[in-house]
C-alpha cells in the first residue's frame, strides 16, 4: 500500500503545477544525481526574433522568398519567427521534407530548396559555405539548386527563472547539470558557462540526445532526470530514469512521455519538485 505522506507530498507538488503521475516517481527524484535540460523552449522561451540576414553576391534574387515558403510549412518556432517577421510567401510546394533538428528541403517555383543549419546543407553538399559567421545566433542558411545564397540570424531569449533553475539545483547538491541541444555549439557552451552547467552540448540530432543519455546512464550511481518541451524530446524523456516534461508550451507526446510533467514555465521547478520529495520522504520515514 502507498504510505499515507505520498498523498501529502503529490498534493503539494500539484498545487505548484508540479505533476507526479504515481508516488513511485516522487520517491525516485529524490535520488536524482544528474539533471540534463534540453535548451529551446525549454530554458530559452522558444520564441526566435530575426536580428538580421546576409546575403552572398551569387544569391537567387528570390532566395528569402523561396526560404519563407518553405518555413511556412513547418511548425518548428524559427519557422513561426521566419513567416512572422520576414513574411508569409505564396508560393506553392512540393517535395516537401522535414529534418529533424536539422531544417527544410522542397521544391518551390521549381528550384530545389534547402533551409536549415550547417550540418545539412553540409550533408547535403551544398558549395561555397561561408568559414565563419557571428557566434552568439542561431543560423538558418539557405541554398537554392545546390547553391548558397545567405542566412537569416535569429535570437532566443532565457526564461527570467533559468539561472535559478541552476542555482537551485545546486543548494540541492546536485552538482551534475547540463545542456543537450540541436543549436549550434558555440551558443550551448556560452549558455552553459553562464548558467553554470557542468555540461553543454550542441549540434545534436534528436537520437543524438537520447544515445547520449544511454550512454551517460550507464555509470554506476548516477540517476538521470532529463528536462525537455518538445516533439523531439520525447525520446530522451524515455530514456531518463527520470523523465520531466515542461506542459506549459510542451507538446502533447512529450507530456504524454514524462514521468512528471511541470504545468508552467518555469525550469526552476524541478529543483522543487525535488526539495518536496525530499521533505515528503522524511515525513513518510
Ligand atoms: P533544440 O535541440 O534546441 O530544441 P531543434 O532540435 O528543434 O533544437 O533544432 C535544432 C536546429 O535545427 C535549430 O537550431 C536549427 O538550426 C535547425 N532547424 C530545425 N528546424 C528548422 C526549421 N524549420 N527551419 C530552419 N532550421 C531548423
Ligand atoms: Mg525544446
């Protein structure tokens, strides 16, 4: 039988928008070692503004045109900040295949369209890349029939409550945190390094994150919490010995994955939710 405190502490967790779905999960957070939070929409608030675009001599004239109607397409949030400031296109297409954690292909006005990150227009062996671009955006290059044309470079901000979400975690002990992302790695490290994780990864596809975690579970001692919103999550939150969706903006397969799910936006909630399995623990004991 459930000790009668679980009630006690799955009551108090809910009336902070912290779902546990069952007193086993309560107990088991107590004995997190390691948190690992995925980056957008998760410790960022996933709402991309474009700061600015780049263009190269060889360009398509109509290569933001082509680009956006490809965006228009995708319910990814730098499409939604693409088709919100740049504007909507169109443009009929076809062909049209999402990469995950990578970006766009298709064909529009009958030119074969790429839009994304490095690593795909590299896969897809599109020429003339540029060497360096500014370290602190995401960029969302753009090629059209094999050539590069340019990018567009955006923004996200981090939720008010990320920093304490860390520092949180801290008081609690937990020394192991970190960052997984599809992001470019410069911005993951800069984001780790200020918000103090001991870990920061970008450049990873979605089953690049959960292989990761896999293989990270594997040391002795160590339980895992994974911390993520998305779609692409959903795999890593499986993968967690604990799975912590946020169901504030987070998608229903993520929510549906979790082993705890957190109702508002605030990352720093699963620095509570440990603190209440902890006092739960005591009070049952
Ligand atoms: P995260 O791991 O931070 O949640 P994602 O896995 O969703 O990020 O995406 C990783 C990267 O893939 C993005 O930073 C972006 O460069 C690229 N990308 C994904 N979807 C799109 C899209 N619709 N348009 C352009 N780029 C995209
Ligand atoms: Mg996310």
């Amino acid at each position: 039988s459930i000790p009668l405190g679980y009630f006690g502490g799955i009551g108090a967790a809910s009336r902070k928008g912290i779902l546990f779905k069952g007193s086993s999960y309560l107990d088991q957070i107590t004995r997190v070692t390691t948190v690992i939070f995925d980056k957008t929409g998760t410790l960022t608030k996933g709402v991309f503004s474009v700061q600015g675009e780049e263009s190269v001599a060889t360009a398509d004239p109509d290569w933001k045109m082509l680009a956006i109607s490809l965006e228009s397409k995708s319910n990814h949030p730098i499409a939604a900040a693409l088709v919100r400031q740049v504007g909507k296109a169109p443009e009929t297409v076809s062909a049209l295949q999402e990469h995950a954690g990578q970006g766009l292909s298709g064909t529009v006005s009958h030119k074969a369209v790429l839009v994304g990150n490095r690593a795909l227009l590299e896969r897809m062996q599109v020429q003339n890349l540029p060497a360096a671009s500014p370290s602190d955006r995401t960029l969302v290059h753009v090629a059209v029939e094999g050539n590069y044309c340019g990018y567009f470079a955006l923004a996200d901000e981090l939720k008010p409550d990320a920093q304490k979400a860390f520092s949180e975690l801290q008081k609690l002990g937990i020394s192991e945190t970190g960052i997984l992302s599809g992001d470019r790695q410069e911005i993951v490290q800069a984001l780790g390094k200020e918000l103090g994780a001991s870990q920061a990864i970008g450049g990873l596809l979605p089953e690049e994150k959960s292989s990761w975690l896999e293989n990270a579970k594997k040391k002795p001692g160590r339980v895992l919490a994974f911390v993520g919103d998305g779609i692409n999550d959903a795999p890593a939150l499986a993968v967690a010995d604990i799975g912590i969706a946020m169901g504030g903006l987070g998608s229903d397969l993520a929510i549906e994955t979790a082993d705890v799910v957190i109702q508002t936006d605030h990352p720093s909630r699963v620095a509570l939710a440990i603190r209440i399995g902890k006092t739960t623990k005591k009070i049952v004991w």
